[in-house]
C-alpha cells in the first residue's frame, strides 16, 4: 500500500461506508416497502469492492457479482441511478428493464450481468481479449462467489485467460456459502485460489475483511494483467451478514459463527486502523459518515419520485436503436 497517501486512505473508508449505508437502507427500505429488487445485500464485504475498484483506471471494465454492489457504485454508476434501479424507475441505470442486481453501465465501465450465476466470466475473457484486438492495456476485472466458482464457465474462462494471457483478473468472494450450502459441501478444497495453479496463473488467497490487504494482491494483479503476463485468481476470505437475499430465513447457519464474524467487521476495522494510525481522528470520521448518510438519502428521495418507465421503454434498446419503430 505503499502508494497510498491519507486522502486515498479516507476516501477508501467513505467508499465502504457509502456502501455499507446504501445496503442498510434498501435492506430496510425493503422490509416496509417491499422494492422490485429483492435486496441481496453484500453487507460484511465491502473491503473487497472497495480493495479491487479503488486501483483500477476509468477505461477499465468491470464485470460485478449479484453481490458486488460497492463496485457498481464504486466504478462510477451514480449514486441516483444505482437507487432508481432497485426501484425500476426509468431513471435506473438499464431505464427500469432490469433493477440495479445485475446492472451495466458502459459509461462508467460496467458490464452488464446476468442472472445465471457465473455466466459473466466468458464475457470477461471476450472483454479482455477484446482489449488484445484493440492494442490497449485496459484490463477486466470479474467478480463471482465460491459457489460459482465450481461452475463450467468459471473453468473455462480461467483456461482461456490463461493460454492467452489475457488482462483478466478472477476476484472470488468466497464468503463460506452458496446460499445455505456451507464451502465445504460445494467444494473439495478449502482455498479455491489453489485451482489457479491448474490452469497455470498465480492464485493469491488474501483476508477479504482487509480493504488494504485487498488492494495490494490487486495492484500486483493488474499491474501483471496490464503489462500481457495474464490473468491471477484472487480469492477474498470473506462472510456475509445477511441471508442470501432479503427472500432467506436465514436459520440455517449458525448464530456463533455470523457473530463471529460480524466482530471481524471490515469497516470497523478500518475505522481503527485509520484512528490508530493518526490518520484521522474520530472527528473527521464522523463527518465522512454524515456526508455518505446525505449522499444515501439524496439517492433514495430521487428514486422514490422518479416515474416508472411508460409502457413502449419495453421494447427500447432491446436489439438497437429504433427497431421497436419498426
Ligand atoms: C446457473 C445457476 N444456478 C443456480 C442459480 C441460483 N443461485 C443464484 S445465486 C446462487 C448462489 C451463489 O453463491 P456464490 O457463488 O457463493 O455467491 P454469493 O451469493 O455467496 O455471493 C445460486 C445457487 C443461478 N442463478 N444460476
Ligand atoms: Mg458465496
């Protein structure tokens, strides 16, 4: 981290802050209201969107998980936008089709997701080779969970990237489950970072709850991705708090073990560091936290009185631009 100085280390903090708040308000927004986004909340990771996004350049792509929502916001989808999707308003990044879950936004240089879980990392390996074609050195960055991690695309796309040694970077949130089956159901090692040796990349297993741990095995990796060396699996030891989504009872992990690592919790930890360091002081926190609270506040006031989209957005921006008036 050698090459952050104090503003860059306040500005990481507001980051996970901005996300941390944004997550609590649609979580609890939810709960009275019920959005048509059913909230999957990415709470308890938020130093790995914050550790991946904060070194990248504005002409990088990045392809997010369901869970990835700091790095949508992070990336540079605005605030208001990123709010007005969860609440399919036409003023939501893909203009109410689809809530801000698996949203793109070529502007700010996010890929478009989907559904189908891990089905982004072969877009990610035509992202990058896209990258080879064109002679630039942007770089892709791709985004999945540990139980993704199992699947054929992941595979594929990781041999791919390799052979070719495209400007990939594979970031695997493995935060314990796939749902509610437990890691070590789904998969027969526990840190998934080894299987980077069969495709022959680097595979790097760093704590996840660390923002700044984060960010050092991804400037490494991009730095690599960047100068044509290929891809580098990184896998984030990490925890969500929440259920799978706001849809999950959540009685099926154990109660110890989310206290646990609630403890562990990476913007608390952060908060101390900074404190600690004589980085800032409780003062200058407390203000970042008043500024990322009115941020949130402005998004969710213009989401809610954002119209939906009327009726002919359906068949807009579906196969290009003015087929629908044909
Ligand atoms: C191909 C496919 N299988 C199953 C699902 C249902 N599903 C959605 S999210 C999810 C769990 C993903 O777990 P993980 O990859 O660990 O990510 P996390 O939710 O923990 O971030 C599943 C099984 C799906 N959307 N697509
Ligand atoms: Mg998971």
């Amino acid at each position: 981290m050698a090459d952050l100085q104090k503003k860059d280390l306040l500005e990481l903090y507001r980051w996970m802050l901005l996300s941390r708040i944004t997550e609590e308000r649609m979580t609890e927004y939810h709960k009275h209201s019920p959005l048509p986004e059913l909230p999957h909340s990415g709470i308890g990771q938020e130093a790995i969107s914050a550790g991946t996004v904060y070194g990248l350049r504005p002409d990088d792509l990045i392809l997010p998980s369901l869970r990835t929502r700091g790095a949508f916001i992070f990336k540079g989808i605005p605030q208001r936008m990123m709010m007005a999707g969860a609440f399919a308003k036409v003023t939501g990044a893909a203009r109410g089709k689809n809530t801000s879950h698996h949203m793109g936004y070529r502007p700010a240089g996010v890929i478009a997701g989907s559904g189908v879980v891990a089905a982004h990392l072969p877009v990610g390996v035509g992202v990058a080779l896209a990258a080879r074609l064109q002679k630039k050195d942007y770089i892709a960055v791709a985004y999945f969970g540990d139980g993704a991690s199992n699947r054929g695309d992941v595979h594929e796309s990781m041999n791919m990237a390799a052979v070719m040694k495209l400007g990939l970077v594979f970031i695997c949130e493995n935060n314990l489950y796939s749902i509610s089956t437990p890691a070590s159901k789904h998969s027969g090692i526990v840190d998934l970072a080894r299987r980077a040796d069969g495709y022959g990349m680097p595979g790097v297993v760093v704590d996840g709850n660390d923002v700044l741990a984060v960010y050092d095995a991804a400037m490494q990796a991009y730095a690599r991705a960047r100068a044509g060396e290929g891809p580098t699996f990184i896998e984030c030891k990490t925890y969500r708090w929440l259920g799978h989504s706001e849809r999950d009872p959540r009685d099926l992990r154990p109660k110890e073990e989310i206290e646990a690592w609630k403890r562990k919790c990476p913007v608390k930890r952060f908060r101390e560091y900074l404190l600690a360091g004589g980085h800032a002081d409780e003062a200058d926190l407390d203000a970042i936290r008043a500024g990322v609270t009115a941020d949130v506040d402005d998004a969710v006031k213009f989401a809610e009185e954002s119209p939906f989209p009327p009726g002919g957005e359906a068949v807009l921006h579906v196969y290009g631009e003015g087929r629908a008036d044909q």
